[in-house]
C-alpha cells in the first residue's frame, strides 16, 4: 500500500487488509519520480516476494485552474503524479514479469481522459487521456510476453477527491448526466480492478 501524503488512510487500508486474513505492507513513496516508483517496488519485492500485479492509481486533480491561468509548475505536478507515475512503476516492475511470462498491471483512468473533464480540469483530462492511450501501447508490447495490460476509466466516484475539488452544486450537475442517477462507489471501483487482476479475466 503505497501512499504519498495520505498516511491515515495507508494505515486504514492496512487494517482492512489484515482483518480479511492478508498480509500487506505500507509504504511511503513519491511514485511521480523514477527514485519514488523504484523504491516503492523494491520495498514491496523485498518483504512480500515478486510483484505479480500492479495497480497504477495514483492521481489528483491538484487544482481546479483554468487554461489560462494554468503554470507550466502546476502542468508538471499534475502530468508527472497522473500520467508519469503510471510509466514510471510499470517500468520498475516490468522486468521480472517479463521473465516469469505472467503479470497483470491495471492502469487507472477516468472518464475525463474521454471527454476533457470538468470546471477547471482540462489538464488531469489530458493526463488520464494519456494514460489510456498508453495502456493500450503498453497492452500491445507486453502481451507477447504473458502480461495483461487493462485500464478502467471511472466516472464520478464518492470519495474525498470530490469534498476537495468539488461544490455541492458541481455535484448536483454531475449527477444530474449520469443515466443511473447516481455517483459511483469506490467499492465498485474496487470490484471490477480485482476482476481485471484475476485470472479470471485471463
């Protein structure tokens, strides 16, 4: 369980985990840098064995910020946490799946790589559009080779990211475009990645 800032909740996911009977480890890592996303994977190979599956999730919106007031400083934060890291720990793990012939590596998008996102969002649209089209390249080479590249692009989910950057009236519009009416969940979320993980989506 890899966390930059967020530490309380590293430690919440620990605790979930160890009830259910598994075994996890935390680790404190800025996987937007080559030097954060390789010591992140060598602690986790270190204390629980080869890596098998990856799930690159971590992102931000940082800011809600127009285009033209966007900074190349605020461009760099959000391209390097959003898109980058993606490359960066698909990179560090690469190597021993490749070996081994097996693998699975889960990208997380979002539907705002697909239609240029919402108030103030254009650039972390641009990043999860990024990180779609390079699943689909990292699918295509890593294939001959016995890894499983997906990638899920969610929609409106219910968590934190929302009471930060979102207004309740922004709320109320997004799901007012939404055919269930509704946002999603992060179980949800959570259900269809373990699937994509499993060998069940072989």
């Amino acid at each position: 369980i890899n966390y930059n800032r967020n530490r309380q909740g590293g430690e919440e996911t620990l605790k979930m985990v160890e009830a259910a009977g598994s075994r996890a480890i935390i680790v404190h890592a800025d996987v937007s840098t080559k030097s954060g996303a390789e010591a992140a994977v060598s602690a986790t190979r270190s204390q629980l064995g080869p890596i098998d599956i990856l799930v690159n999730n971590a992102g931000d919106l940082i800011e809600r910020r127009s285009l033209l007031e966007f900074t190349e400083e605020l461009w760099d934060r959000v391209m390097n946490l959003n898109f980058k890291s993606v490359w960066l720990c698909s990179q560090a793990v690469m190597s021993e799946m490749m070996e081994r012939k097996s693998g699975s590596i889960i990208n997380v998008g979002s539907i705002a790589g697909h239609h240029g996102g919402g108030p103030g969002a254009g650039v972390y649209a641009a990043s999860k559009a990024g990180v779609m089209c390079l699943t689909k390249g990292m699918a295509k080479e890593l294939a001959p080779y016995n890894i499983r590249v997906n990638g899920v692009a969610p929609g409106v989910i219910e968590t934190p990211f929302h009471d930060r950057m979102s207004t309740p009236e922004m709320m109320k519009q997004f799901v007012a475009s939404i055919p269930l009416g509704r946002t999603g969940t992060a179980e949800e979320c959570g259900r269809v990645i373990a699937f994509l993980a499993s060998d069940a989506a072989g």
